[in-house]
C-alpha cells in the first residue's frame, strides 16, 4: 500500500475516485431516505445534509491515507 501511495499519480486517482464514491453516497443516502417515504419540505434539507455529511466522513477518512503516505507520515 505504502509503495503503491507513493506515486502521486496513483493517490491522485484514488483520491478523484473517492471523490466520485462521495458523491454516490451522498446521492445514494438520500434516494434511500427518500424512498422509505420521508420526502417532506421540512425534512429534505436536513436529510440532504446528513447525507452529504456522512459522505465527507467516509471520504475523508479514505483520502487520510493515500495524503499520509505522500506526506511522510506513513511510511
């Protein structure tokens, strides 16, 4: 893994593809909540943020890696 991060072209794919993953989660998250029927004025920007913050957690704690390694953290 360490090896693999140290290419910054490899740890900047990864990072835009966590990216990406983000935005499907947030997108996913939502869809989900907003199938199970809880589509209301009032409650969709709450969900809506919820969602985008559990999708910045997951791909924050994805991208810490490959950034540590490239920053010499991890070695």
């Amino acid at each position: 893994m360490v090896s693999s991060f140290s290419v910054w072209y490899v740890s900047a794919w990864y990072i835009f593809s966590m990216i990406l993953l983000g935005l499907h989660i947030r997108h996913g998250a939502w869809s989900f909540v907003q199938s199970l029927g809880f589509n209301h004025p009032r409650h969709t920007p709450v969900i809506k943020t919820l969602a985008a913050a559990m999708a910045l957690l997951i791909v924050l704690g994805f991208i810490s890696i490959p950034i540590s390694v490239l920053a010499g953290l991890v070695k």
